[in-house]
C-alpha cells in the first residue's frame, strides 16, 4: 500500500469517526448544560418528561432587532470601554442605564471576554437593585445556556431558585386568576432541578412543582413528580411531605373516577405501604381513615360479587368459592360472619345431596 492510498483511508476514518461523533451528540433542551453542575445537569428528570417543550433563551440579536427591542447601542468603541461605561453608570445608581449598557456590550460583543461578566452583572441588577424577578430569572437563565464556564454556575441556579420562590410568594391574584401562571412558575422549577438535579433545595423545587400541577388539577402528573421524589430523595422531610401529598392525590383521583376497582386497589396498598414505613407521620390518622374508606368500598364491592354467585344459575362449588375468597379477602367485613354461614349451609346441603 503506498503512502497516498495510506492517508487516503487514515483521512476517511477520521471523517467517519467525526461524524458519528455529531450524530451521537444529544439536542440541548432547557434547564440543562455544561458548567459548575455538569456532573449534576440532565435532558431527562422522571416525574415531568415529555410533558412540556421547556422554553431555551434565544440567542441575543444585534443589528436591525435593536431598533424594534428598544435596545440601544454601545457608548464604547471596544468591549472593554463599553464595560467601564456600564460600570460607570451601576457606581452612579443609574441601575435602569447600567443594565441596558451591559445588554449593549452582550450584543455588540458576545464572543468577548467581557460578555459573561456583563451578563452576569445585568441579571444581579435586575434581581438585587430592580426588583425584575421574572426578568432576572430569564437573563441568568441565558447566562447559564451561553456562557455556563464562565460563571459561578452553582449560585446563578440557585439565584434563580430563589426568585421563582419570590414569584411564587408574591404573585398577584385578581379574581381567583394569578397573572403569574401556574406553568410558567412550574417550567422554572422544572429547568432548575435539571440544571442541578443533586442541589440541597430540589426536593422542595419537587414539592412545588407537584403542587402547582395540582392546582392545575394535573393529580396524574403531581403522583408521579411526588413518587420521584421519594425515590431520589428518601429521608428528606421533603420525601415525608410527599408521602402524605400522594396519598391525598391518590384518594382525590378515586372519588373523582368513582371508586375505580383497580384505582382503589392500587391505592389501598400504597396507604397500607405509607403507613407501615411511616406509623409516626403527622397525617396518619387520616391516612388510616383513608384506608378504611377504600377496605369497606372494596369489601362491598366483593360481597356484591360474592352473593352473585349464590344464585341458581350459578353451581355450589363456585358459589362456596366465591364466599370462601370473600372472607379471606375481607377477614374483618360486617359481611364476614354471614358469608361463613353461608358456606356452612351450602356444604350441609352438599353432604344431604350426597346422601340421598
């Protein structure tokens, strides 16, 4: 083989090798992404995939945007002036100048070495000295997506944390409406436990999440946020917390479907399961009374079916089977003691038959 034929094949190799290399390359979606926290950032977080298409921040435009947007242009010559400008006016206290300068010099200069600290320094303006907590939120969030080496990566998530909490405090209510809506405030808890899945505060981001999908009346959703939780979380009192919260969207669901037969049983052994791994929590009396709730619907609903049996179209055998398994299901049923009897005179009837 001659050295021309040799590169030849070296080369396709190393093409072949790269573009299988772009093709494996998962997409990025919202909430995740390299930085301080790549370790910990994730695509994927059971309890609330696929449900929603989580918003990215888009890219800053320059040019003919600036006009629409509002945006004004850089006082600086260089990235390096138009810092000193936006430094200049932030000592000033002409915080409302300072963030447009530093939104300035992100536009007119993003690949520079300033760009990250002038996006950083926009977002903590907007957070500390403006009061922009939903704006703030979204300038860390594009901080984090283009410039997440270049950034305390740990405390701007939790900085967003913080203000979605604020959001979700102080949003204002008008006639029973929030004009902060529930899946806005949910998709940031949402970003945030993906962007940093193995922070001390997640499980109470889980909780919240899980909360504002009941509000919603999602209890199908807030179930399985809850069940994750407990699962990556255990001995958390967040964990704790949601023990009881899915017990309560678990009887919530039964009623509203009408004692659904295989709902109830489902249900009936997660609150049989809580209570047993958990006989001190606060709320488990009312999980008991839950569970006695769902054993007196569903030993009706097998005495019902039991009685069925005792009919003429039905044979004795199966009819003595039928009550048998009643009482080994339901030892405790008001029912019980009639269904023995029950068998008693069925079997009796049995040996008469028998003997004649």
């Amino acid at each position: 083989m001659n050295a021309r034929n040799l590169n030849r094949i070296v080369a396709a190799t190393i093409l072949s090798v790269a573009v299988l290399s772009v093709e494996a390359a998962p997409q990025r979606v919202a909430g995740s992404g390299p930085g301080g926290y790549s370790q910990w950032a994730t695509d994927q977080y059971p309890g609330f995939d696929g449900l929603d298409t989580l918003p990215v921040p888009e890219k800053k435009e320059n040019g003919w945007l600036k006009e629409w947007l509002g945006v004004g242009s850089p006082e600086g010559a260089t990235a390096l002036e138009q810092m000193s400008v936006a430094k200049g006016l932030e000592e000033e206290g002409e915080y409302k100048d300072a963030v447009k300068a530093y939104d300035a010099l992100v536009r007119e200069w993003p690949a520079s070495v300033e760009a990250p600290e002038a996006q950083y320094r926009m977002a903590k303006l907007l957070e500390t000295n403006l009061g922009e907590y939903a704006d703030a939120y979204e300038e860390y969030a594009y901080l984090l997506d283009f410039y997440p080496r270049e950034c305390p990566y740990a405390d701007v998530v939790e900085a967003q944390y913080k203000l979605v909490n604020l959001l979700y405090d102080t949003r204002r209510v008008f006639l029973g409406m929030s004009f902060t809506g529930n899946r806005e405030l949910r998709q940031s808890y949402e970003r945030i436990v993906r962007r940093a899945p193995g922070a001390a505060y997640v499980p109470e981001a889980m909780l919240k999440i899980a909360d504002l999908r009941e509000q919603d009346t999602d209890y199908e959703e807030s179930i399985k946020v809850y069940s994750s939780l407990r699962s990556r979380y255990p001995g958390t009192d967040a964990a704790r917390i949601a023990l009881y919260r899915e017990a309560k969207a678990r009887m919530w669901l039964v009623r509203r479907l009408a004692y659904n037969l295989p709902r109830c049983k489902d249900t009936e052994s997660y609150l049989r399961l809580a209570i047993k791994n958990d006989p001190s929590h606060p709320d488990v009396e009312e999980m008991r009374t839950w569970l006695k709730e769902l054993s007196d619907y569903l030993a009706e609903d097998a005495w019902t079916r039991a009685k069925f049996y005792d009919t003429r179209m039905r044979t004795r055998h199966a009819t003595i089977s039928a009550y048998e398994r009643f009482i080994a299901e339901h030892p405790d049923s008001s029912h019980a003691d009639e269904a023995r009897a029950r068998i008693a005179a069925l079997k009796d009837g049995n040996k008469e038959e028998s003997s004649k």
